[in-house]
C-alpha cells in the first residue's frame, strides 16, 4: 500500500505523548501476558452459531479490565468507554473447527501456537483484549470526540451469515451510533481489506417418491436428478467481467445402494466482486436445477420428481471509498510503523458496514499464521506487538478526527 506521510496529523508527535507512548510500549512489553491470554481464549470452544461459553468468558475479560460491557441480543459481546458517535473495532468470537479438549491447544517447540481457531480469530479476539488492557491502564491519553466500543461478536464463520454484524449494523440500539469499522480478522499485517466479496450460498434439493432399485425402477431418482444439476451448472463459464467463482462443496442424499433416493441435496457457493454478477449466477444454477427436474422427470416412468433451491446464506458485495478517511488514517500509520501492505478484496464482517455506506477495512492482528479452517492451523506470536501498535493508533486517529462516510 503506497505510504501517504501527508495525511492526517503528525504521528510522530502523537506517538510522543506520555500516555500514547505508555500505551505503545505495553504491548511489546507484556508480550508474556498478551500470548497467555490468547491461549486461553482459544481454548474455550466457540463454533458458529455456539459461542455463548467464550462470549461468557469474554465478558468477564472486559469487565476485568475495567470496561463497561454486556452481551446483546445476538449474543455479541459490547464494551464501550466515551459517548456516541463510537468507532467499533471487532473481532469474531466463532471458529470453523473447535478443540475437543484443551489439549488440542499448544504451543510447539519452535514457539508457533497450534490448533483450532489460533490465528482465524485467536489472533482478532487477542487483539481486542490487549486493546482493553492498554487502554484502560493508559494515562493522559489525547481527548477523544468519539467513544470507543469493543465488539466480539459472532456468527462471522460459514452458515453463521454475519448474524452478528448485521445485528450491530442494523438492529442493536447502537446501529446508528457507529460511524466506522476497524475489523480484525486473522494474523497477518500484508493486506488491507477494503472490497468486500459477495458470496450468496444455497441449498439445492431434490425429492422423490423413492423405491427398490429393481422392483420399482423407473421412478424419477432425486440423486440421478441432483448430479446432473450440478453437471449442468458446472459448465457455467466465467468468461471477463467481476472476478467471480462458485462451488458445490457438499452433496448428500439416499440410504442404501440398493434403494432408489428420496431426496437428495447439494450446497453451492456463489461468489464475486459484483451483486450483479451473483444474481446472473444464480438464474444459471437455478436454470440447471430446474432442467436437471425436466430432463428427470421425462426419463421417468413413474413417480416424478421435484427440486427447491433455498438461499442459505447472502453476503453484499461492496467496496470503501478510495478517498476514505478510515484509509488516510491507515496509511499514514502503516508509513509511520514501516509496514508495508496492499489492499484487496475478501469476505469479512466488513461486508456488512462497507455494503450500508460506512466506512470500514480489515485487517490482520499482527503475528503470522496459516492452515485456517484446518486441523494444522498455527500462529506465531514475533512481531505480533507491531500489529497492536498499528491498531491502537488507527484507532486514536479515528476517534480524533473528524471523517465523512
């Protein structure tokens, strides 16, 4: 991301002040406490759509270090200092893949975490605690026009559809209280995410009067019918325009070889850079569905067949002003820190706030991690107090200064 050293006040001057340069060197300095915490948050399961046992535990985290907080009606964990309008910095609570025991949390011996959840959100929901911890033992900090709130909210992961952004954003009392975005997702400090990608995921099912695969064949098969949809749909081409991609990651169905399927079912996921594009993506799979029944239900000499397409999950795509002022603060700070990153496009609770007009980017926790949603999923903590500084100014430069949406 090109530095714009021009933009914004002078950090230098800023990062000097007593209790902002205080607040900068606790977080290299309590590096032991920082990796202590985030071992123990990652040990207490959140899947998605089931995170009420670590949004439990983090509401005593923040209450511990000082903050008003509680849990919404989403089950997303607040905490808020100062007066509206706030700038939100977040972080989700849920993980694709959960520890069966503690255990399945360690630390290996070249010192890299390992485990479910440790850098995808581990490293977000560490960030917010140190956050809290900093900014509460933080002395003669600069005045602040905006409130500050902490949200660990959840059903950010899969078919949790960003049930607890767009609760944030759209019902909670504080909706219209909230004039920026800073979400942090994973570890790693090289990207700025500022284009949100749009995804729309929906359950395909077929169903029929099913039978034996001898006495009664003939009978229109669900399964037969679901695997030529998704044959059809396949040869979609994806020939210039948004970047987009889609694909069936699960399809089930049937109860024995020798019995023709009642139903069967496939899950398909749509996504690109243009809502546009995702709409025409859809009129093909549902076109494929329901020539995929046709083409069935002639074979058949009996017991027709029927298909539903039901949307299971919808992301907006969207994009940050270029000439955002959330992204002035940022460059300036990464051109003050030395950090070097690019922006791109990626799906994030960010979706959300960018596709309702307010200005938002996500962005790593610092540290370096890999194998998301994945068993072998690691992070590693060097460097990670980078991250922290980065965040903690972005969010004095928000709070300070005045920005349009």
């Amino acid at each position: 991301m090109a530095a714009n050293t021009a933009a914004g006040p002078n950090l230098g001057d800023l990062a000097e002040q007593r209790g902002v340069r205080d607040c900068l060197q606790w977080f290299t300095r309590e590096k032991q406490w920082i990796n202590e915490i985030h071992l123990q948050l990652c040990r207490v399961p959140a899947p998605t759509l089931m995170e009420q046992e670590r949004a439990a535990w983090f509401l005593e985290q923040f209450r511990a270090a000082g903050w008003e907080a509680s849990i919404d009606r989403a089950g997303n964990v607040i905490a808020a200092v100062g007066q509206a309008p706030y700038v939100a910095l977040t972080a989700h609570l849920d993980t694709v893949l959960t520890p069966r025991t503690k255990d399945d949390i360690f630390v290996e011996p070249d010192g890299r975490f390992h485990g479910p959840g440790v850098s995808d959100n581990g490293a977000g929901l560490t960030a917010l605690l140190a956050m809290a911890r900093a900014w509460k033992l933080g002395q003669n900090l600069p005045e602040f026009s905006r409130g500050l709130l902490l949200v660990a909210n959840v059903a950010e992961e899969g078919e949790g559809n960003l049930l607890g952004m767009r609760f944030l954003c759209k019902q909670s009392p504080l909706a219209r209280k909230i004039d920026s975005f800073l979400v942090v997702d994973g570890a790693n400090l090289d990207h700025v995410t500022t284009r949100a990608l749009g995804s729309r995921r929906f359950e395909l099912a077929f169903t029929g009067p099913g039978g034996h695969s001898w006495s009664d064949y003939g009978v229109g098969n669900p399964l037969h019918a679901l695997c030529r949809a998704v044959a059809l749909f396949a040869e979609t081409r994806l020939d210039g325009g948004a970047k987009s991609a889609f694909n069936v990651g699960l399809i089930e169905g049937g109860s024995s070889v020798n019995a023709i399927a009642q139903n069967a079912r496939a899950k398909v996921d749509i996504r690109s850079e243009s809502n546009q594009k995702m709409d025409e993506l859809v009129e093909l799979l549902s076109a494929a569905a329901e020539r995929a029944r046709d083409l069935e239900n002639q074979r058949a000499t009996g017991g027709r067949i029927a298909c539903k397409l039901k949307e299971i999950g919808s992301r907006p795509a969207a994009a940050l002003a270029e000439n955002a002022a959330i992204l002035t603060h940022l460059r300036a700070v990464d051109a003050h820190l030395g950090i070097r990153s690019h922006l791109d496009c990626s799906s994030t609770d960010a979706n959300i706030p960018l596709s309702l007009g307010l200005p938002a980017v996500a962005i790593g926790a610092g540290g370096s991690g890999g194998g998301a949603h994945t068993t072998a999923e690691w992070f590693r903590p060097e460097g990670r107090d980078l991250g922290l500084k980065r965040i903690f100014l972005t969010l004095l430069l928000l709070r300070r200064e005045a920005h349009g949406k």
